[in-house]
C-alpha cells in the first residue's frame, strides 16, 4: 500500500472492548458499532464497498454475495474470532482478499466452559440450582436419594477433534480421572498420547459406541456439518452425554433432540446451536440440557487479547507484511 497520510478506513461489524476500539480509532479510520446491532447484509454489502479492511464476528456471514461486490480497496477481512466458516473464502481469494483470525486465544477459556458443561450435565447442576432458585419450590434439605446424577470420575470421554481445545479439555479431563479416547484427521503425536494416556480411534462410529460422554470441539466446514449426523447420533448408548463448545452445525440438532426428549440418550450440555440465535425449543424444555447462550469464549481477557491479535493482523497487512494469522482454505 502506497504512503499515505489518510488513514485506511477499517469497519467493525460488532462492539468490542474499549481498550480495542480506542487503540483502533488511533491507528485507523475505524468505524465502530456503537450500538452493538448486528449489520445486515445491505450494511455488510455498503461496509465492503467503502471499506480497505473490515473486522466482521463469527455470527456475521460474509457470503459471496458480499464479498463479489466488494469495492477494489478491500483486501483485507480482519476476522475477530477463531473459526472462519462464516466468511466465503474461495470468492475472497479469486478477489485476491486476505482472511485472518484469531486462533489460539480462546483455548483455555474454551476448555474451561467444555470441562464445566461435562461436569454440569450428569450432576444435574443447573437443575439443582434452578430448583433453589424457584419461588414455587420450598426445598426441604438434603436426603439420600434426591438429585441423583452420575460420577464422572472413571468415565470414557469421546473427544471430536483434538486440536488446541481438544488438546486442552482432554488435560482437564485426565486430571478429573476420565478415560481419554478422541478421534481426529490425523493422529496426535505419541508423546502426547502418552502424557493424556489418550486413545485413538480412527473410526468415530467404533469410538461413539463406547462412549459415556463425547466432546465435540472440531471447527465447522464442509466435511464437518452434521458429523453427528441421526445415525451417529442412533450410536450412543442411552446413559451417554453430548457436549458441544464448537459450532452446532456439527450436530444434527433435531435428532439431538428428538432423541433426548424420548430418553434415548441421557443428556447435552450445548453452548453453540445449528441455527443460531434460534434454537429447538425441546432443548430448551429439557432438564436433561444444559443450554448456554454461546459464552464459552465470554472472558474479558479472551476478548481484549482476540481484539490485540486483530489489531496486529490489521497493521502487519497494511504495512506491506504478512499477517500472522492468514487462513488458508486448507487448513479447514
């Protein structure tokens, strides 16, 4: 980009911490959603138009549509967030515009949500404290026999895809005495196999068979949309668990379910959904499901660092250099 002193206008789709956005007002022309409404797509259109850089979010779909009427300026989609499955990348590249994302960031916070739902579900904790919570409840004390849920400790987890998240919950499962078992594109190293005494399974319909609770943390692509598809799903044993911290896209939701609701399979703890914000309402009836609002990466620290790796991106593309964090179609 030739020397210029107009600064490149750069749009964001969402709000963002302030820290974010004043460091971005100063090194850019950036244009803030003060209101935190999402664009719709004659705004997302108006954006790549005018735009040299826009920063969309994960719920923002960045389509053909957009993208192929996008003004010659724009050569860069700075996403703020991990998984790119909402921006077309192959128009983006015929229109040589570079992606980035923020990988790596969201690990640990990820994990951590991942790891509260697998212990949430079988011992019934959001149950127990809605119950406490109800003013139509009168809560008489404890007994012996009341609020039953299931130990974790000693159970098989089935984790879907064992990339830095996968990785991550497969440590704190071990350390909460779980079985590790996944299944992944390709087989992790031995050395760390070893340290998580992790089993591979390189078919997931022999691995789903055997499992007590099954972790999905693999991104949404192509290969990827209804993995757990009505026959996978059929595989589960009735006192299994589904958690899901990735994209629902993954899971046939309906099947999910229809199968929950007639006890054919013991429960969810679901923090994504197929169509989000819409979600089956036989879910969200169930005492069976833990239902979450897709806050598993909601920390304020986890924000601030995905809005610095933006910034850094940003600036390292419009300086003439590669962004760290360039995707490419391949590595989805």
């Amino acid at each position: 980009m030739p020397a210029s002193t107009k600064k490149p206008i750069v749009i964001v789709t969402r709000k963002l911490p302030d820290i974010v956005e004043t460091r971005m007002r100063e090194l850019f022309d950036a244009r803030l959603n003060v209101d935190d409404k999402p664009m719709s797509h004659a705004d997302l259109v108006e954006a790549a138009r005018i735009a040299d850089v826009i920063v969309p979010t994960v719920t923002d779909r960045i389509d053909r549509g957009i993208i192929s009427q996008a003004g010659p300026q724009l050569r860069l989609i700075a996403n703020f967030g991990t998984g790119v499955d909402n921006i077309d990348l192959d128009t983006a590249r015929n229109r040589a515009i570079t992606v980035t994302n923020t990988p790596g960031v969201l690990t640990e916070d990820t994990a951590d949500m991942t790891m509260a739902l697998i212990l949430a579900v079988p011992r019934r904790v959001a149950e127990g404290a809605a119950y406490l919570k109800d003013a139509k409840s009168s809560w008489p004390g404890w007994s012996p026999t009341w609020m039953l849920g299931h130990r974790i400790y000693g159970k098989r987890l089935g984790i879907i895809g064992m990339g830095r998240i996968g990785t991550a919950v497969a440590q704190r499962a071990k350390a909460f005495g779980l079985q590790i078992h996944y299944h992944n594109r390709k087989r992790v190293s031995a050395d760390l196999e070893q340290e998580l005494e992790a089993t591979y399974w390189e078919s997931l319909d022999q691995m789903l068979i055997r499992m007590d609770i099954v972790s999905v943390n693999c991104p949404h692509t192509p290969a990827t949309y209804h993995l757990l598809s009505a026959r996978r799903l059929k595989l589960l044993k009735p006192t299994s668990y589904i958690v899901n911290t990735a994209r629902g896209e993954v899971i046939d939701e309906n099947e999910l379910a229809r199968m929950i609701e007639a006890g054919s399979i013991a429960g969810a703890g679901l923090d994504v959904f197929e169509h989000e914000p819409s979600i089956n309402p036989k879910l969200l009836a169930s005492d069976r499901v833990v239902a979450l609002p897709h806050m598993s990466s909601a920390t304020i620290e986890g924000r601030i660092e995905m809005g610095e790796k933006v910034i850094i991106n940003v600036k390292a593309f419009l300086d003439g250099h590669a962004p760290p964090d360039k995707v490419h179609p391949a590595m989805f």
